[in-house]
C-alpha cells in the first residue's frame, strides 16, 4: 500500500505543503501521497487515522491545531514539549503517534542570516502555536521579546498600547497572526509604521502573499523584510527527515 502523509488545519485550500511534497515524491519517483485534511474541528482527527490507518506515516499541522493536537499523542519530543505546540507526527506505528516541532529549526536557520547587532529586542504580534516557536527561538538566541496580543495577559502588550517609542526601541518585528493571509490581503496588525526605519527587519510567518500588507509597509519605511516561505520549505525538511526514519 502507497504510503500517505498530510496536512492537518482548517481552510487548507491554499497551502504550500501538498504542493511541495508531491513535487518532491515525483521529482525523487517515491511511490508515496500527500493529502489535506481539511477538518472542521480537531475532534475530527480519530476518523481520519481510522480511515487511513494501514498508510499513513506523517503528519504536519497548521492552524489551528498545533496546540490542540498535543491531546491526540502518544509522545511528545522534549523540545516541542517545552514550546507548547506541534507541527509535525510521525506515525511510529498504526496506533502510536509521537509529535514534534519543526517549526523552530525552520524560523531560527531562515533568520540568523539576517541578525545584526542592533536586532537585540523583538515584537512578537500573535499568541497561537506558531508564536510559541518564535518565542522559544528567540530565547535560544539570548534576543528580548515581548508579545502583542488583541487580549493581552500579564507581560504582554496591547495594540492600542504601542507607541511610537516602542517600535523604534525594538528592531525585530515578527507577524505570528494570520492577518494578511491570501485572499484578505488588505488585513495586517495595527501598529505605528511609520516609527519603522532602516534598521528595522520585519519577519512574517505568512508566505502567500509574499509580500503582505505588513512587509509592504515595512518596506516603504526602508526596513528589512522577510516572508515565511523559507521557513516553510525548511521545516517540511526537517519533517521529511524525521518521517524518513521508519
């Protein structure tokens, strides 16, 4: 039997990692498929194991199960334990699922070619799964961060709270929110571009479009920006590396 990967997320239409993986099967001539599965709610997710389960392998996971997902495992890898996400399964077995974060490696190898010293605080806009990897990142890296949430909780900060003074004391600006995501490209998060300058670098996690309202802005203002479209390509790297290991 042809063995099966996928993705699991809500409103999947439009994602890169079917494409990818299917060229990549076709390129490498490996008898294998790559599926969406699109789910309504992750309590969906016990029917498609139970449909697929003599040969599905792996898995990855978008928004907005990478939190959720944790309830469905088996074993979780010690470093997406700490993060508190996963975006990737394997399959150890039919009924034995272990997840995993790829995630970081992916953001962390896409942004170090881009740091500098004055890169040395960080805005993280967004609370969800993928957040919880750039954060991890960021302390790894020794760079002070703090998040902006539509609701923040202790420790974090509003978006009507954003200064300008705030923007300008922080060089990294990293887009974790799904706003701006192809079609409703005209969305981004609401905050004082024009205190943006040429030493900032505007990261953001979206890849379709590639060039979102949020990087756009930030581009006129004479930052750096970067889409997450390496990251992507990266992280179902890493994921292919540890599905591989049957």
């Amino acid at each position: 039997m042809k063995k099966t990967f996928g993705l699991l997320g809500k409103n999947i239409s439009y994602s890169f990692s079917k494409k990818y993986f299917t060229e990549k099967f076709t390129k490498e001539n490996l008898p294998y498929k790559y599926l969406n599965f699109d789910l309504n709610s992750i309590e969906d997710l016990p029917e498609i194991l139970s449909n697929y389960i003599d040969s599905l392998k792996g898995l990855n996971v978008t928004i907005p199960y990478k939190e959720a997902i944790s309830k469905y495992l088996d074993e979780i890898d010690d470093e997406a334990e700490k993060i508190g996400a996963v975006n990737t399964i394997k399959i150890v077995d039919q009924y034995y699922l272990k997840g995993y974060n790829t995630d970081v490696y992916g953001f962390e190898k896409s942004l170090l070619p881009l740091l500098k010293k004055h890169h040395n605080s960080a805005l993280i806009f967004g609370t969800g799964g993928a957040s919880k990897a750039i954060k991890h990142v960021l302390k790894k890296l020794e760079i002070p961060f703090m998040v902006v949430s539509r609701n923040p909780v202790s420790n974090q900060l509003s978006y009507s709270g954003l200064t300008e003074k705030i923007i300008k004391d922080h060089k990294l600006l990293i887009n974790c929110t799904p706003l701006g995501t192809h079609p409703k490209t005209e969305e981004c998060v609401q905050i004082p571009f024009h205190a943006i300058g040429k030493k900032h670098l505007l990261y953001d996690l979206i890849y379709n479009p590639a060039e979102t309202l949020f990087l756009k802005k930030g581009r006129e203002q004479g930052a750096t920006t970067k889409n997450g479209l390496e990251m992507l390509q990266l992280q179902a790297d890493k994921s292919w590396d540890i599905w591989n290991d049957f």
